[in-house]
C-alpha cells in the first residue's frame, strides 16, 4: 500500500517545488506569474475534487436517493463557488469603469 | 404480545425491502451522470476563477505598465463572461436530466450532449483564460 502511495507523494513534492521555481521567476514577468497562479488554481482544484469524489463515494456506497442532502450538498458547495466567480467578475467589471 | 412483535417484525422487514427496492431506482448510469456533471462544473468553476484572475492582472498591469503587454483586452473578458453563463444554464439543465424522473440512465446521451456542449465552452474559456488542456 504504501508502495503505491509513493509515487504519488513523489508527484506532489515536484510539483510544489516546481511552483517555489515558477514563483522565483514570477516576479521578472508578469504573464509568468499569472501562469503561477494558474496551476496554484489547478492544484487548489485538484484537491477540491478529491474530497469531492471521496464525499460522493461515501454517498454511493451507503445508497443515494434523490432527495438525499448529501448529494445536494456538493452542488450548493458549487452553486456557492460560481456566486463567487460572479461576484468577483462584477467587482472586476465595477474596477475597469472607475479607472 | 408474541403476534405484536411478530407484527412488528413483519412490517420492519417490509419497510425495510422497500427501502432497498427505492435505493436501486437509482442506476450505476444515472450516479456516473450526475458524477459526470459535478466534475464538469468543476471545470467551469476553474475555468471561471483563472479568467477572472487573468482580468484582475490585466487590471493592475493597466495602472502599473500601461504600456505593458496585454494580457487579456476587454471584449474577450465580456465573450468570456457570457460563455461561463451559458455552460452554467447548460449544466444546470443537465443536472436536472442526471437527476430527474428520466434519470435512471435511459436518457444517458442526452446528460451526455449536454456534457459536450457546455465543455466547449468550456474549453474556449480555458483558451482565453490560459488554462492548459488536460
């Protein structure tokens, strides 16, 4: 088990000191630091999913009907997500026609 | 006493087969479905908060260096904005169809067409907003 799990850990080690790299460089460019915290999104993303998926595994497991909240709840998560996304779009929008 | 319990007994046991025939109503296809459009807004939402971080960098560029390269111009932000609506509305509208009366798998294509539509949108926010392809 633990063999298997190594690689992975491996994986996530390269990718955070890949991240401290891009960060170094961040600052010579700014379309690099937008790349930078493009994959700080991918990876917040990635584990999102993950807990997500062992949410729903759980659910799966002890069986799911329509109406139950455990299935509701990941959605109202997201619904919240997007509210923020468009909310942030609109404070962005509000932003370009002050200056 | 003993005929109560053995009631008892009996409608538990029914109750309880009932409730086991409710929960397979619900197929492997129609959970894959509606597994499938959690990670599709999943991929909306990334894509939603790289675009509108992208803007906020071009933002700032536009006071610090405005005669820096443009990172992202106005009208591409707006294009952007409307695509992230309409993949919503498409998503909500596949949710409803992974999860409905339909949704013990028989109408998986059109949970699927659904899928596809509102990932190329997707996709070319992705393009605007930089995020790499998968």
């Amino acid at each position: 088990m633990n063999e298997q799990k190594a690689p992975s850990i491996y994986f996530e080690i390269g990718k955070t000191l890949a991240l401290q790299l891009a960060e170094t460089y961040a600052s010579v460019d700014p379309r690099v630091g937008v790349a930078v915290d493009v994959a700080k999104l991918i990876l917040e993303q990635q584990q999102r999913v993950a807990k997500q998926t062992s949410i729903l595994a759980q659910a799966q497991a002890e069986g799911w009907t329509e109406d139950d909240a455990r299935w509701d709840a990941p959605l109202a998560a997201q619904r919240a997500e997007f509210d923020a996304a468009h909310a942030e779009h609109d404070r962005l929008v509000a932003q370009r026609k002050q200056s | 006493m003993k005929k109560l319990l053995l009631g008892f007994l009996v409608l538990g046991f029914l109750a309880g087969g009932a409730g086991g025939c409710a929960e397979q109503t619900v197929t492997p296809a129609a959970n894959s479905n509606v597994q499938k459009v959690y990670a599709a807004n999943n991929n909306l939402i990334l894509a939603e908060n790289a675009l509108n971080l992208l803007y906020k960098k071009e933002l700032e560029r536009r006071t610090t260096d405005p005669k820096g390269k443009v990172l992202l111009t106005d009208s591409a932000y707006d294009t952007a904005y409307t695509l992230q609506l309409e993949a919503e509305k498409i998503l909500t509208q596949a949710m409803a169809v992974a999860r409905g009366p339909r949704g013990d798998g028989s109408d998986g294509m059109s949970a699927q067409n659904l899928l596809d539509q509102a990932q190329k949108k997707v996709d070319q926010i992705n393009k605007v907003a930089g995020v790499p392809p998968k």
